[in-house]
C-alpha cells in the first residue's frame, strides 16, 4: 500500500517539474498520502500555475512580485540585488534603474553559476548569494519572470521580480521613455 502511495506520489512529483503546471487531484489524498509527502521535504519541488512559484515543502506561499516602493525601499537600503535581464542597448536606448546590475537573461544562467570575482568582473557588481535577497526586472516584466524560475532552478530562494519593469519605474521617477 505505501509502496503504491509513494509511486504515485513520485509519478506526480516528475508529470509537476516536467510541466511546471498545476496537476488537478482526481481524488482527494489520504493522511498517509500526505505523510509521504512531508518525507520528500528534502526535494526541491516547484509548481508554477502562470501566477506565481509555490514551493511544495513550504505551508508559507512566497510573495514573488515587488511593488515600486518595495524596490526602491531594497535599492535605498541595500538589503537586496537588484538584476536587470534586458539587452545592453536596452538600457542605453531606455535607461536603467540606478543601482542595478546588468546580465542579459541569455546570460543569466551561467552567470549564476560564475566565481564571485568572475562575476564582479564581468557585469560590475557583487554576486547575489544564494540564499540573497534578489529581484529580476526587465522592461515590462516578462523576462523578469523566466529570470525568476532560472535563478530558482539554479537553487537560489530568495529572489522575486518587478512586474512593472522599466516602464513603471519611469513612470514613477517621471523619466522621458522612448514608446
């Protein structure tokens, strides 16, 4: 019987991290079911429904999406990294948010994974730890959010996004844009 839970278990385990999708539950899941469940906490799983990451060893939801005051509170305070994922000529075409680092979301990646010297090097600013308060921003907060599930795939947990991107910001700090 408990063999049987936890290949089911296991099975649902691969179809969430193959889908990063909610699995609807057909039937509702017994104590022992949820028994094994809290066993796997050593697993890192992750369910993304299009709204938000929900971290299955967690009964705390994180909040993932940073307001414009937050944000410029962490820049102020300095208690975060701020990451912007947009292209070079991006931020000399629009501008960028005073105080953030630069890394092209199709560097992000192998960024993260970089020495911390390396990385210093390269993009000109300390390197988030993992376990590091960060936040993705983009231009409209589209790439921010695949920023966000790179980093947590990469084993980083503290990190969120500006949903807003550079056009709220310049909205907020009044700042000409090109449209």
């Amino acid at each position: 019987m408990a063999l049987n839970i936890c290949s089911r278990l296991s099975r649902s385990f691969v179809r969430v991290v193959a889908s990063r999708s909610v699995i609807p539950v057909t039937r509702p899941l017994t104590s022992s079911c949820w028994t094994h469940l809290r066993r796997l906490h050593h697993f890192r799983v992750i369910r993304y429904d299009g709204a938000s990451l929900r971290n299955f060893s967690s009964s705390i939801e994180p909040l993932i999406d940073v307001s414009y005051e937050h944000l410029k509170k962490l820049l102020v305070s300095g208690s975060g990294v701020v990451i912007d994922v947009r292209e070079p000529w991006e931020l000399r075409e629009y501008g960028s948010i005073q105080g953030s680092i630069n890394v092209p979301l199709g560097q992000l990646n192998g960024a993260l994974q970089l020495k911390p010297d390396e990385f210093k090097e390269k993009y000109g600013g300390d390197m988030p730890s993992q376990s590091q308060n960060i936040v993705f921003t983009c231009l409209a907060g589209v790439r921010s959010k695949t920023a966000l599930e790179a980093a947590v795939s990469l084993g980083y947990t503290k990190v969120q996004h500006f949903p807003g991107g550079w056009k709220e910001w310049a909205d907020h700090e009044l700042i000409q844009t090109k449209e």
